[in-house]
C-alpha cells in the first residue's frame, strides 16, 4: 500500500510540472538573503563550467557587509560596475562586479590583512596589498558575490561572499563606533564612548593649541563642531585652511558651561589646567572631558595618541607620531658626539611691553621653549631665574650676566621686525657678545609662534638646531621643512602652502 501512494504522489507532481512548463510562470517570492544560498568552497581548482553571468538582480537586501558597513545590490549596482577577464582552468571567462579596493574605499575602511567569509563559514584570507583593480566582487547568476582573483590560487576565489572584514593597521570609524571606545586621558582617568564622538567642542583658555593636534586628523574637519574665541577669534589659521569654518557655532571668550551645554558635544576637549575651573562644572552635567597637555614632546605623543583613539583613527595617530620622532631622530643623530663643553650657552626670552619700558621674560624649565634649546643642542641658560609656574621677568642687567652666545627672541603673535630693529640699535644691548657676533635671532612664526606647544614645535626645534650648531646641520633648508610639515601634517600641498603659510612667516627663518 506505501509503495502504490507514493506512486500516486510522484505522478500528480510529474503531471504539475508539465502543465507549468506550458503557462507563463507567476511572479517570484521576494529573493532571500544570501545566506539562503548554498556556497561552493572552493578548496580545488575551479571546474570548467560555463562562466557565471553577471546576475541582473537588484534590491535592498544586504548582500554583502564591510568590516561593519551593509551594502545592498542597489549600493553595488551604483557603483563603478567593472568586467574582467581571468582564466579558469585553462579558460578565459569575463565577469562583472565591483573592485574589492573600491568596496574597502566606500567602507572608509583600512588595514593590512583582507579576509573573505562565505555564507557557510569558509574564510580566506589575503594581503591588502596584493589587491589589484582586477580584484573584484562579481554577481552570480545564482544570486550573491564571489571573489574573483585573477593570479592567485583557487583557494581564494570565495563563492558566496558575504563578509569582508580588514585587520592589522586600523579600524574603520564605522566598526570602531560599533563597539565603542575607552580614551585614557593626559590626566590619567579613562573616558568610555559608546560610540565615536561626532560632535567634538573646544573650550577654554589656550582651545587654539588643543584645537590645532585635532586637525591633525581629517575627521576634524566633520567633527570638531565649535571653539573658543580666544584673543578676538578662534584660529587665524583654521580659519584659513577649513572652508567655513568661521561660520560655526563657536563659542565666547571664557564660556561657561551653560554657554556650552546647548551645543550638546559628546565630547569636550581642553587642556588639563582647566579641569578645576571649567572641566570639572561640564563633567557634574555628564558631558565626557577629555584633557590634554600638550607641553613636552612625550605628552604631545601621547595626547595625539588619545586623539587618534577617540576619532578611531589610530593609523594616523601613528603617522602624526612617527614624523615627529623622525625630525627628533635626525637632530639628535646630527648631535653625535657632542660634548657638554660644545654646546653654546643659549637664551630664549619673551618680550612684553605693556608700557614704555621693554621688559623680558624667560621660560619654565619645562615647558617647550626650553626643551626646543635642549634637544637641539643648547645649553639654556636661564633655567636656575626660571619659575615653575609662568614666565619669568628678567631685566638687562641679568641677561647681561648670562652672557649667552645666542639669544633667541620671542614676539608673541606680532612681528619681531621692530623690536629686533630697536634692540640691535641700543648702545645696551650692542655691548652684548651675541649681538656684537650677529647672534641675535627672532624666534620664527607664521599663523602663531614655532616656539609654542602647538604642533609646529617640531619647526622650532628644527630651526633651533641650524642656529646653535649651523655646521652640523648645514645640509637643513628650513623652507623645505615647512613644506614638508604642512605637507604632511595638514594636507596642503606647495601651492597652499606658498598662499596660506609663506605670507604669514615672520622671524630669522634662515
């Protein structure tokens, strides 16, 4: 009886499917997602089936994820569509699909290792590095992606892709913010993000020397939504260098935390000398303060470090420090062999007139004008006069005393021109050694001071040596570090450079 209703069964379905090969077929159920599809591992080479058409299907169903980010087939569809030709097993086929390098681009992904997941679980791995634009994501005429990988083995041509995920070098922002981030800040308290800060504010005294390490990264420039107004404005330089950047909201000079409050940040930025007066107010209304220093090399390395951690941009953070660590490299491999006796005794002063009289002043011991002078092989002088808390006043009859071989004059945020002209010209200061050998100099600046904790301490520091030991860096062309650090450090290229920077140089550049 079992075997004569099977028979039945199996006669009804045999007449079904030819009464429907005769009539038009109804419309399709809505495709599933890929995972539906049955994936060939391709663990052996591939066969010599007719090659797989590109597919013409469409929709917005996510066929394929990103190191977080979906793509659907319209999102590839939209894309550069790209046909290739490869060989498989001895024969040339074509297909049709998107480059794997433009898939990771749109992702804003980077890394160093790329690896593929099929829809069962089978994975590949492959160097980044040995992608080519002939590397694609091709359609299958059965539904779905498969990794084409023209030279290079069959064990990486993926069928049914549905994962691509980037390890080694960094993270994208969008798998970053996936998970979170944890900063640890200059003041050593860990600050817990659910996801990367988007909209990122700047109070507070000194925001311009906070506000120019973040434009070390490109996110900034979405993500940095306002600034103090410190001095009349916020940067003369950001000013210049980001389209519209004076028209966002920023905020007044010395704004409190209800000034700040409205512009709801989910992430404040300032130096650590605020945390008592203005951080510690923003953290009891549950804002996330992040503190930087910013005062010696070491803390600038590590504060760039947070920085790139909560723009979850950690490649760039290494970049920024590597550079750095390069121009110290170099001065101090230039200072092999020096003697403490060979150094030169060096003075770094400030001049501030508020009235009529010129009045000087001299650095803490360690702050970044006295360490510029130390790491280019300087002897400072003044560091038994200077206080720990500010700059120091001096007066004539002291710097006469110290009786440096150079001095290093600092006109903050004005040009030096006049005050050099005025110094070089007084019967006082021609009585001085330095001055009578020509070893009088204006501390460089453009937009703001190279002597200043702001990223161009590497400038400063740079310049610093071809003074004090111009025979041993004589091979240095001060000009071609600044087209070099701005090149590098914000993008610009030497016609900007020459537009934006060069106009506004100030001091002994050479």
């Amino acid at each position: 009886m079992h075997q004569r209703f099977w028979f039945v069964v199996l006669s009804l379905a045999l007449l079904a499917g030819l009464l429907m090969a005769g009539c038009q077929a109804p419309p399709a159920e809505p495709t599933q997602a890929p995972t539906a599809v049955p994936t060939e591992v391709p663990t052996a080479a591939p066969t010599d089936a007719p090659a797989e058409e590109p597919s013409e299907e469409g929709g917005d169903e996510v066929v394929v994820v990103v190191s977080g980010v979906p793509f659907t087939m319209d999102d590839l569809k939209a894309m550069e569509q790209v046909t290739v030709e490869a060989m498989q097993k001895d024969e040339l086929k074509e297909y049709t699909g998107v480059r794997i390098q433009d898939l990771l681009e749109a992702a804003s992904v980077q890394g160093a290792t790329l690896v593929m997941v099929a829809e069962d679980g089978y994975e590949a791995e492959v160097p980044v590095s040995s992608l080519t634009e002939r590397c694609l994501l091709a359609y299958r005429t059965k539904g779905g992606l498969r990794a084409v990988m023209p030279d290079m083995g069959t064990d990486v041509w993926v069928k049914g892709v549905v994962e691509v995920k980037c390890f080694g070098e960094a993270e994208s922002a969008a798998e970053s913010a996936g998970g979170g981030v944890t900063v640890t800040d200059a003041t050593g308290q860990a600050i817990e993000f659910a996801e990367l800060p988007q909209n990122i504010v700047v109070p507070g005294k000194g925001s311009w020397m906070v506000g120019h390490p973040l434009y070390l990264f490109p996110e900034a420039s979405e993500r940095v939504l306002a600034m103090e107004v410190r001095k009349g404005n916020v940067s003369d330089f950001l000013v210049a260098l980001i389209p519209g950047f004076d028209e966002r909201p920023h905020l007044e000079h010395d704004a409190a935390p209800e000034q700040i409050a409205p512009l709801k940040p989910d992430a404040i930025v300032m130096k650590s000398y605020m945390a008592e007066k203005l951080g510690a107010p923003l953290e009891e209304l549950g804002f996330p303060v992040v503190y930087v220093q910013l005062e010696t090399p070491d803390q600038f390395f590590s504060d760039v470090t947070t920085i790139g951690q909560m723009f979850g941009n950690d490649e760039r953070a290494e970049e920024v420090v590597a550079f750095y660590q390069s121009k110290m490299d170099r001065i101090q491999q230039g200072l092999e062999g020096l003697d403490e006796a060979e150094k030169p005794r060096v003075l770094v002063i400030q001049y501030n007139a508020p009235g009529e009289e010129m009045a000087f002043e001299v650095p803490p011991v360690s702050w970044m004008q006295t360490l510029e002078v130390q790491l280019a092989g300087g002897a400072p002088v003044w560091t038994e006069a200077a206080g720990g808390g500010g700059w120091e006043v001096v007066n004539f009859e002291q710097i006469a005393a110290w009786a440096p071989d150079k001095i290093f004059l600092i006109v903050f945020r004005a040009d030096p021109d006049p005050v050099m002209e005025k110094l070089k010209a007084d019967p006082a200061w021609q009585g001085l050694q330095a001055v009578q050998d020509g070893e009088l100099y204006a501390f460089p600046a453009d937009f703001y001071g190279w002597d200043v904790p702001d990223p161009r301490w590497v400038l400063g520091m740079t310049w610093a040596a071809t003074k004090i030991h111009p025979d041993r860096f004589a091979d240095v062309d001060i000009m071609e570090e600044v087209y070099d650090f701005y090149g590098q450090m914000y993008g610009m290229d030497q016609a900007a450079v020459d537009e934006i920077i060069v106009p506004q140089l100030k001091g002994d550049i050479q």
